[in-house]
C-alpha cells in the first residue's frame, strides 16, 4: 500500500543518487540515463558548479516575498533577456504555470489595448502537450478536459501541419497562436522553419500573438538556446520551465516590453516563483551553456544521429527513423515503442516513449561521446533482442 495518490505508472526502480549521465539504483545498479528527468536534468546529475550555487544560496536566503526585491531573480531575467526577444519575463514553478501565464498575458494584451471583451481564442495544434492545470489541459485539446466534467471557451485545437485549416480557422476572435516549435510528448515532431514563418506572417496580419511553447525544447535542449533560433522566427510570448533549474523547480514566462506593458500590478502573481534559489540555479546554469557547450552538444548530436543511422540500416524491422535536433532525439520505432524502451531498461538504459511510436532520447547536454558510444552499443543490443 502507497500513500501516494496513484496517478503515474511507475517502474520498480529506486534511484539513490546521480553522477554525470548516470542514475544510480539503491543497490549500486548504474543506469544510463537519457531521459535526464524528461528534458530536465540537462547538465546531469551532481554538477559542482550548480551543486555549488544551490548551496551557497541555501546558507543565504531561500525564499522572500515577491513584494520585495529579488536580485538573484534580476539578475536571471536579464540574462534571458539577452539570451531572447524578451523585454520582460515572470517567474513561476513549472511549465503549466509558465503556460497559464502566457495565455493570461495573451488575453490581457487584447482586453486593454482593443478594450475586446471577445478577442480569447486560442489556437493550439494536436500531438500538442502544454501541461495539467485546466488552462494547460484546454490548450492540448478537448479531449484531455473530457474526464473532468470541464469544457474551457475560447481553445481551438487543429491539425497539427495542416495549413489550410489554421487559415479557415483565423477570425477576429483569435487571440494567440500556441506551438511547439518541436512537440516533445507528441514525438519529437518538428515544426519546420517555413512552417513557423508563415504562422508568424499570419499573427502579423492578423494582429495575433505567437506564442512558442518551449518548455521542453528550449534551454539548449535543440542545439541552440531556444528551438526556434533555428530559424529567424521571434515569438511574442515564450514559455520555458523544464531544463532552466537543472531539477530545481522553475518555470517563466517571456515577452516583450508591447505585450508586457498590460500586466499591471495585481494581474498575475505566485508565492514561490522567482525565489533565490531556483534563481541562484538558473543563472548558474545560463552561464554554463556557453558556444563551447553548444559547439560539443551540436557535435554529440551529429555523431548520435550517424551512428542511430546505421542501426535502422542494420534493423529497419525495429526501428525505422531519427528525428529531431540537438539532444532532443525521437527514434520512430516498428515495434511498440513500450518495449523498446523495457528491453533498453533491462538493459541499464533509461529512455522515454512519447505518442506516434517514438522512444525519447533526451541525454544530458554535456554527455561524453564515450557515453553515447554505451548507449549506442545498448541501442543495438535492444534491437537485436527485439529482432
Ligand atoms: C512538460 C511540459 C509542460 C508542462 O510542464 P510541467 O512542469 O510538468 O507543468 C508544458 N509544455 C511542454 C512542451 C512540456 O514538455
């Protein structure tokens, strides 16, 4: 019997502690570990210098109210700042927050400027995930409110890709457009760049606002900073939480100075966001991912995808395709993508598996090649297993 309320699916694994890329199991099991706590532990596990800045911080202050100043929280929101579009961010504790915020801004920016009691709708894409609180769970689609007794106005999902359909589906209701550059749990899905240049003429013309979510995608994950910096597209509100606290809770919400300028006092708020310990962590772990980072990570990724290349060569009956970017990898697989990632498992391998077949490899950014190389000769075992 478990006190916990039974909402997640668990293995029998008990992890102790963690080093590097590995995950180490209360009876010293190592496990490679590509799954980095699904795109958050990005910097693996026990890195001193963040270990360093949690503790520091921890002998200092750890929490003081968002009436007062906080510099640790200036200090991050400077550094995204420069790191973005953004003129402004808000802080808060996970990425459904960091959504509900982008959605209030985006409704709040219409309610002031066009004095619209109308404009709300938000357009959402299927295969999309935005998160679990209600606003979240409208935006990725209405079948994920039906068990709840709750139907939310002004959500409207379409297909995801399909261009004609947004173009029918834009009146002067629509209020933002909300993608993942790259969907994460829909299988690592990459929106392209003429793709994201159209959504984003569209929101010109039609006075909506673009909102990326990259909560998953973003910080580093990609290859870049924020997924979308692959292409020249700016979004006007951008959502992120996941990778920005290395597993210290935190989430934000960017946008510009335009769109920022009607969030006025009172119009949103939270207890814990921004406080200085998620913050001390988070500027800690800016400043780690710097060109050379990225020059490693973008190198990984390259021989990564090579040599997944081979293995479909080898096992095209086990799995048929690697998609995504940077450290952000999904393999399409021909079996059961469960399997798979059980049979990697047994093999002290630790992947995810997201919808449309795929098993996530989401390493941490700064993994050795001589780790990928473990992971490769894993990959191929489970293949040959499952063959
Ligand atoms: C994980 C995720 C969320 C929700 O984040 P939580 O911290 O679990 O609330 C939102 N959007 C995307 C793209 C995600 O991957």
């Amino acid at each position: 019997m478990t006190n916990i309320l039974n909402t997640y699916p668990r293995s029998n694994l008990t992890f102790s502690h963690g080093e590097g890329s590995y995950l180490i199991e209360l009876n010293g099991d190592k496990y490679l570990d590509f799954g980095a706590g699904i795109a958050v532990n990005s910097l693996g596990y026990s890195h001193p210098i963040l270990n360093n800045a949690l503790t520091e911080q921890a002998k200092k202050l750890w929490h003081v109210s968002n009436v007062y100043n906080i510099p640790e929280q200036e200090t991050l929101a400077k550094k995204l700042c420069e790191l973005s579009f953004a003129d402004f961010v808000f802080f808060c504790n996970s990425g459904t927050e960091s959504i509900e915020a982008a959605l209030k801004i985006a409704r709040r920016y219409f309610y002031i400027i066009e004095e619209s009691k109308t404009k709300n709708k938000i357009i959402s894409f299927t295969g999309s995930f935005h998160g679990r609180t209600l606003g979240a769970l409208a935006a990725g689609g209405p079948s994920k409110l039906e068990g709840f007794n709750s139907s939310i106005d002004g959500f409207v999902n379409l297909p995801f890709g399909d261009h004609d359909e947004l173009e029918k589906a834009i009146d002067e209701n629509v209020a933002a457009i909300l993608i993942e550059p790259i969907q994460g749990e829909g299988g690592v899905s990459e929106v392209p760049t003429h793709c994201l240049e159209s959504i984003r003429k569209i929101c010109d013309e039609k006075n909506i606002l673009l909102i990326f979510d990259e909560v998953q995608c973003g910080i580093g994950r990609s290859g870049k900073m924020f997924a979308h910096q692959w292409s020249k597209v700016v979004p006007d509100i951008m959502t992120i939480a996941k990778a920005l606290g290395n597993g210290f809770p935190i989430g934000a919400c960017l946008t510009t100075k335009r769109v920022g300028d009607t969030m006025g006092h009172g119009t949103h708020g939270s207890t814990f966001g921004g406080n200085p310990l998620a913050c001390s962590v988070g500027c800690s772990v800016l400043d780690l991912m710097n060109n050379e980072f990225f020059s490693n990570l973008n190198k990984t990724s390259t021989f990564l995808i090579d040599e997944l290349n081979k293995i479909i060569n080898e096992f095209p009956e086990i799995i048929s395709e690697v998609r995504g970017k940077g450290l952000m990898l999904g393999i399409k697989c021909e079996v059961e993508n469960t399997k798979f990632v059980d049979e990697a498992r047994k093999n002290k391998m630790l992947t995810i598996k997201a919808s449309d077949n795929v098993v996530r490899l989401l390493p941490p950014l700064n993994i050795s090649i001589k780790d990928c190389s473990t992971a490769l000769s894993i990959i191929r075992k489970v293949c040959k297993n499952l063959s």
